[in-house]
C-alpha cells in the first residue's frame, strides 16, 4: 500500500478497514502473478495479505485476546 498507514492508537475501524483492503489489493496481485507463472512472487503477495488480515482480525478480537 502506497498510502500513509494508519494508527491503530488513532482510529481502530480506519485501521481495520485500511488492512482489509490491504488484504484484497494484495490477494488481486498474487493472483494475477500465479497466472501469469510468477509463482515466488505471487506467493510473496499472499504472505503480506495473511500478514496484513491477521493484524485486522487481532483487532477485532481485542477485547477477547485480552481481558
């Protein structure tokens, strides 16, 4: 993402909404990469995109990581 990252400390919805769409960004890209036989590179896409989900879906679930 070319974009300036938010904080979480900030805005926890902006955050979460940036990482998804991180995550979708990032998913078209490996897929386009795998068919067009870069598969070292699509796979590299796929990584960041798991990456950028988790951090959404630890925020999400805050509350229940941490009592």
């Amino acid at each position: 993402m070319e974009r300036e990252l938010l904080s979480p400390k900030i805005d926890v919805k902006r955050y979460i909404r940036a990482r998804v769409m991180e995550v979708i960004d990032e998913l078209s890209l490996s897929i386009m990469m795998l068919e067009a036989g870069a598969t070292r590179n699509a796979a590299g896409k796929a990584f960041v995109a798991v990456k950028a989900l988790t951090s959404a879906m630890v925020l999400i679930n805050l509350n229940r990581i941490l009592p």
